[in-house]
C-alpha cells in the first residue's frame, strides 16, 4: 500500500536535530529565532512552529516565551499555568466593567487572566496571540481584529470572542443585540417628535455597523432622509464626540438631536453642548449606547447592553470550553433602553 508523503514540518523536525548535532549545542544552548529558522530552511513560520513543537513533546528543546528555543528539556513546571488571555480594542469603560465583574470567576476557577489593549492595531494583536499561544495558555477571550483572521486560525488554545465576531471562523461567541438597540433608540426619538436626527459614532468595527444601520433602517422605515453631514463617524473617543458635535452645529441645518455610539463619545458631545450654552435636551436631545457610569453621571438616556447577562454567558461558555466541549456558537443578549433626562420633545 502507498504511504502518502510525510507532512513537511516532520522532515523540518529532523533538519533541526541535525542542526543541534553538527552545532554541537548543549542543553541550555538557544537555537537561531523562528525567523532565522524560516530563512535557513526557506518554509513558511507556521511549518516552523510545528516543527519545534514536535521537537519539544519529544523532550529535546523547550521554549521560553519571549526569549526563543532552547536545547534540552525544561523539567521545572510551567510558570504560566492557569494563564487566561483576555484582549480588547480599546479602553473603552464597557470592556473594563465586563473584566472586573469576570475577574472573580476566574479565580473560582484558578485561571489569572493577563489583559492586553491592541488600540486595533493588527501587529500588536498578532504578537499578543503569539505569547499567548507560545505560553500554553488555558484559553482566550478576545474582541478580535478582523485582519487577525489567519492568526485566529492558526490558534490551538480554547477560544471564545465577545462583542464582535469573525464569521469565517468556528469560535463560539457572546455579542449583544447592536441592531434592535440603535432601532430602539432612534424609534424613542421619533416618538418625541424629532425628525432631523444626527448621528456620531467610531467606524472600525462589526458593533458600529450594526448600530449605523439600526438608525438607517429605522428612519427609512419612517420616511425620514437626513443630510449627509447629519452622519459623522470616525473615532469612538471623547475628542471624536466634542470635534463632531462642533461640526454639526457649526452648520446651516443643526439637528435637534443626536444618537451615539456609545456613552464615551456621548460625554464629549456633552461638553462641546456645555461649553456653546446649548441645553440637553431643551436645545438637543442625546441618547447613547452602553449605559456604563458616564451615562449615570450625565442623566443620559442610553442602551443598556445588559452587562450581566454577557458576563454570565461568557463565564458559562469558557467553563465549557475549558472542559475540551463545544459550547454554543452564537449567544445573542438583547438589549433595553434607559430613559433619563437628556430627551425631550423638540423645541
């Protein structure tokens, strides 16, 4: 019978043990990096990692995160064990309440989660995922990138994403109602009366487009086309919601009220209204998305994303991962509007 041909990263496997013994390397001796590794043998980085993972389940090298292979085995215990990863795109609040209220599960479950901030940019994400997958670690829970795809892919550890989602992987996920959210929102304005709404929103990501299209199709729905100046959408920073704001009522046509993103570029709309002695909501109506502190403090009518239902739902899905099961692929938390007195009928 016909053996098919070896996979490539076995025959690498064994390049790499002539290496050490033309090299004469001891044990504790490191081996060149992955990249020199790569080039040496001129195959891809994933045939390489495979390579060098063979080679340690065979007990002859050991890896030490962030420093590189080494020859021999490493007998001591792993440091990293119960190594949870935890990465979001930014600092936003919403992502600061879901970890603290998930840091006291994860010690139930002696996991120690280490938090990493991308700012979304691709190559630190990677590296992240790298460490991470280099350490061992018992599993990940990640807003994702989706320029990550590949590097998502190639994971071995347990996995779960919240808040956005990539479609093209099998990775169960926890995410709220984005859509039925900003209709609720938009619809509550109409119901007051508003009909030149303006929107401020980041761009980046799933969850914006989803709420975008929430306040579009609602007011479709209602008959109602704004001007294109009426949509502003780039960051979803405080700066973004004050410059934005100043934009819209630097013009001709100013809304008499506005839906954002979420209730951090909400504060900044605030403080642009404050500083031009414009009354919320005598002069502008403003709900927002998340209803995190910033809401509270502001009396600001925002969505709530239901918090503890997404913190249950992504504590009950890591123990199933955890446990090497399939967890559901979608959980899809819906979400509720919280009045309070930033609107009013127009005036």
């Amino acid at each position: 019978m016909k053996r098919g041909k070896p996979e490539k990263y076995i025959g690498l496997a064994g390049k790499v043990r002539q290496l050490i013994k033309e090299q004469s390397l001891m044990t504790g001796d490191a081996l060149p990096s992955e990249r020199k590794l790569a080039e040496l043998y001129a195959c891809n980085h994933l045939t390489i990692r495979k390579a060098l993972r063979l080679l340690e389940q065979e007990k002859l090298i050991h890896k030490i995160p962030s420093k590189g292979n080494f020859v021999g085995h490493r007998s001591s215990s792993s440091p990293t064990k119960g190594l949870l990863g935890f990465i979001f795109p930014d600092d936003e609040i919403f992502y600061y309440k879901i970890f603290s209220a998930l840091e006291n599960k994860f010690s139930e479950l002696n996991l120690h989660p280490i938090v990493h901030l991308t700012h979304n940019l691709k190559d630190k994400e990677e590296k992240i995922l790298d460490f991470l997958e280099d350490c061992g670690a018992n599993a990940l829970i990640a807003v994702p990138n989706a320029q990550c795809l590949e590097s998502y892919r190639k994971l071995t550890i347990p996995l779960l994403f919240f808040d956005l989602y990539l479609q093209d992987l099998a990775v169960p996920y926890v995410i709220t109602d984005d859509y039925q959210g900003a209709t609720s929102a938009i619809e509550h304005l109409l119901s007051l009366g508003h009909r030149k709404i303006a929107y401020i929103s980041g761009t980046y990501d799933y969850t914006s487009k989803l709420r975008r299209q929430g306040y579009f199709d609602t007011l479709a729905k209602n008959n109602i086309k704004l001007p294109a100046e009426y949509i502003k959408c780039q960051d979803p920073t405080r700066e973004w919601g004050y410059y934005a704001a100043r934009e819209l009522f630097n013009s001709k046509d100013v809304p008499t009220a506005i839906f954002c993103g979420n209730d951090t570029i909400a504060a900044g709309v605030f403080r642009y209204l404050a500083s031009q002695k414009i009354s919320v909501p005598g002069d502008c109506s403003i709900v927002s998305f998340g209803n995190t502190p910033i809401a509270e403090d502001l009396n600001l009518a925002s969505v709530s994303q239901n918090s503890s239902k997404i913190i249950d739902a992504l504590a009950s899905n890591l123990q199933i991962i955890l446990k090497g099961d399939v967890a559901p692929r979608e959980t899809l938390i819906s979400t509720n509007l919280v009045l309070r007195g930033s609107t009013a009928i127009p005036a």
